[in-house]
C-alpha cells in the first residue's frame, strides 16, 4: 500500500513538476494529482523538496539502467558506441517528461542524501561502462582518454542535440539524427582507420 501511494506521489509530482516547474508546483497540486491525503504525503515525504529529490533518483536510476541495458551482450567498440547514442535517444523520446526533468531541472537546492545517492548511481553507470571500454582501449580499439572526456564525447552531442526537442523548439524525433551522432562519436572516440597505400 505505501509503495503505491509513494509511486502515485513520484507519478504525480513528475507530472506537476513538469507542467509549472518546481518553484510553482505546491503540495496541494501533488496531491491532487496523486488523488492523496495530506497525511498519506507527510507520511512518505516530508516536503516537496524530499519528494523533487527521490523523483530525481528514482528517474536517474531509470536512465542509467537503459544505458547499461546497451552494453548487454558485451558489444565491439563500434556496436558499444552506436547502441549507447541510440539507447540515449530512445529514452529521451519514449520517456521525454522524464528526460526533461532529470536534464533540465535545477539541482542547487538537493541535500548531501540525494548528492550522495546520485554520486553513487554515477559510479555503477560509470563501472558498468568502464567494464565494456577498458579492453577495447587496451586492445587499440578506443582511443584512451578519462572516462569523463570519453562520455562527454560520446553522450555530450546527444545530449546537447536532444535540449531543442526536450523544451519543445523542435519537434523532430532526434533518433533521426542518429546515424550522424554515432557517426561524429566513432571519429572522437576510435582510432583512425589506416590508409592502405597502393
């Protein structure tokens, strides 16, 4: 029982935080959405601040799992980078609220829990990635660089690219640019093919 009505309140605050953004959503708003009680809100969360940072786990998590669902099988480097831009599009447009929040919203406010919880999501995305990459680099199949620069190189367009779309400017689906992306990611990330002279 309590699981759901935290799932209905992460639900519904999704959906308020999105339509009027965090300083204009109220508790009452969550609420209604999610169709609860004061007293069912303040018993699983204290504020809409504690409620704003385990939505923004909850939908980390989320994202991270789709990333890592990419290198499952152990894919080649080419086949590592493509699936990785790919499984990024596709969850940014088949989960675009939660894209938009996790992307866009302002984390200055977040407590040292959720900064905690957040740094150690990152560090198993990061293994996860780091188990597929560091073979490849020493077999000469990636170029070997941090893995801040190489996941910059790798998800920085995509995610750059997709903000236009996330905010509504443009309405085109971004997976129709994925061919380019992988394309640009494969001349960042690998080394260059060798010319066969004749």
């Amino acid at each position: 029982m309590a699981a759901s009505v935290r799932d209905d309140l992460l639900a519904a605050g999704l959906f308020v935080f999105d339509r009027v953004g965090f300083e204009a959503a109220t508790v009452v708003a969550i609420r209604a959405r999610a169709r609860a009680s004061n007293g069912s809100f303040f018993h699983v969360f204290g504020s809409k601040k504690e409620l704003a940072g385990a939505l923004f786990l909850e939908v980390l998590r989320h994202y991270h799992a789709a990333m890592l669902a990419a290198l499952d099988p152990v894919p080649d480097a080419g086949q590592g980078i493509d699936r990785l831009i790919r499984a990024h599009l596709d969850w940014v447009v088949t989960s675009r609220r939660e894209a938009r929040y996790l992307f866009e919203i302002s984390r200055s406010e977040w407590g040292d829990d959720v900064r905690d919880a957040q740094r150690a999501q990152n560090a198993r995305l990061a293994e996860g990635i780091e188990r597929w990459r560091t073979p490849l680099v020493m077999r000469g199949e990636l170029l070997p660089m941090t893995l801040v620069m190489f996941v910059s190189q790798l998800i920085g367009p995509a995610q750059i690219f997709c903000r236009a779309f996330l905010s509504g400017r443009d309405r085109a689906d971004p997976r129709a640019e994925a061919d380019t992306l992988v394309a640009c990611a494969v001349r960042a990330l690998r080394p260059p093919e060798p010319i066969n002279e004749q």
